[in-house]
C-alpha cells in the first residue's frame, strides 16, 4: 500500500485576508482560520473575516496605523516567535496580500532566525478588488502594459517614485497608503508633466459595507481625498464606470 507522506506543520502560517469582505477570502485561507489556535492580525481585517476565527482561538490585535498609534514591527516579530513556540497553530492574518507592503520579510526573517518554519497563503490585494469594484481592468489591450502599485509613504516619509514614467500617458498605477500623501504625489506627476485630467478613482474601504467610489481627476486629487475617513487605494489613470461622488459634486463642495 503506499503511503502518503503529507508536509510537516509549519509553525506558522501568513494568511491574505483581502481587503475586507470574507467572500474574497482563498478556501486555504479559510481552511487555515478554521484550523488556527492563535490567530495575530492586523487592524485592517475586515470584520467579516476576524468573524470565521474559531472562538476558542486566541486573537491578539497588532495593528498598525500610518501616522498614527501602531504596534512596533520588533514587538510583532517577537510575539510571532513567542506564540510559534508553543506548539500552537498560529495564523499571522495580514489584510490584502501578505506580500504587499505588508513587511512580511521582515516576519519571515524572525521566525527563520527562531529555527521556525512557515508557510504563506497570499490573498487578493486591494488594488484588483477595487478595480472589479469601479467595472475597470488593471491592464488594457493599447493602454497599458505594466501596472505600478505603490506607495504613498515610507519609513523615510512621503515616498518617491518613477514620476516621468507615472506621468506618461495610459500609465496606471494602485497607489497604497496616499491619503496623507496626496498633494505631495500631485504635485510629483503633474511637474513630471502628466496632465491635471488624468483620470482617478479613489476607493474607500473597498469590499466593507461602507465602500464608496470617488471619481476625480488629478487636479482634484487632495480635494477628494479630504473627504475619505476610511482606508483607500488611490487608481491613478482609471475612470469608473459608477462613482458615489463626481467630480462635478467635488467643485460644488469647494464653492
């Protein structure tokens, strides 16, 4: 008879959780939820989704916040090492992709130095979950042939870019953590010579109850973004096909 030889337990395992709503969740993820003793997540898992967390699993909250109060990545690497050790099944549940600005490098180089073992389970980031959402393609036959996911600020800062190459024409670009950063990355493309109709979409808090489409233009960038509240990904060079707030609503707002 043969015999299966199944892999070894990680000691953890990095779940995607999306960028909010549980239908967007992979079964592995779902499967690693269901499976977990000790689950260590992030501020932006959706509701949704921290609800699929067996209730006898323990959760310990690491959130961080840009700009604002937030759990120290040295604090976060020590606890994931700490609760690894144990013997538990521990699920590091990050929101969107794990492999996205989501400084899982730095985790997995901690748990390596432990002598620990993981595994990853990447999930859908927010920029593909907001393109579906505004009825877009990320990529388009004669428009596009890369696509930018960026960053609106670093460790260092506001964050600096390829701005020339943003500020092509058909360019597209996800643009991550902007908010704060808006005027900032306005300013950027429109001296690298894109135009201030450059179409944009902002999507706040994509998938959740709450999501809103913003249709806008470059010129109007800051102007929109003052009026999200939530987390938002920032599509630069796409229009929706619907938006809750247009452009025309911006101008009168600002009258």
């Amino acid at each position: 008879m043969t015999q299966l030889h199944l892999p070894p337990q990680p000691a953890v395992t990095f779940v995607g959780a999306g960028p909010g709503s549980a239908e967007h969740l992979t079964l592995g993820a779902l499967r690693a939820l269901q499976e977990a003793e000790v689950v260590i997540h992030d501020r932006l898992v959706g509701d949704e989704v921290l609800a699929l967390i067996p209730p006898n699993a323990r959760r310990i909250d690491v959130g961080k916040e840009g700009f604002g109060k937030s759990t120290a990545q040295s604090t976060i690497n020590a606890t994931l090492v700490a609760q690894a050790m144990t013997g538990a099944r521990v699920v590091r549940l990050k929101g969107g992709d794990c492999g996205i600005f989501g400084r899982l490098d730095e985790e997995m180089d901690a748990l390596s130095a432990a002598g620990l073992s993981f595994r990853i389970l990447p999930g859908l980031t927010s920029a593909t979950v907001a393109a579906a959402a505004i009825g877009q393609s990320l990529t388009k036959r004669g428009r596009n042939a890369s696509l930018r996911i960026v960053t609106g600020h670093d460790m260092a800062g506001f964050a600096e870019q390829d701005w020339r190459g943003l500020a092509r024409p058909g360019e597209v670009a996800a643009i991550y953590m902007g908010k704060k950063s808006a005027r900032f990355i306005q300013g950027r493309l429109m001296m690298h010579g894109a135009s201030g109709a450059t179409d944009i979409t902002i999507v706040e808090n994509v998938s959740r109850p709450e999501q809103r489409i913003i249709g806008t233009s470059l010129a109007l960038l800051p102007e929109a973004v003052a009026t999200c509240d939530g987390p938002a990904v920032i599509l630069f060079g796409l229009a929706p096909r619907a938006a809750s707030l247009s452009i025309a609503q911006l101008k009168e707002a600002q009258r």
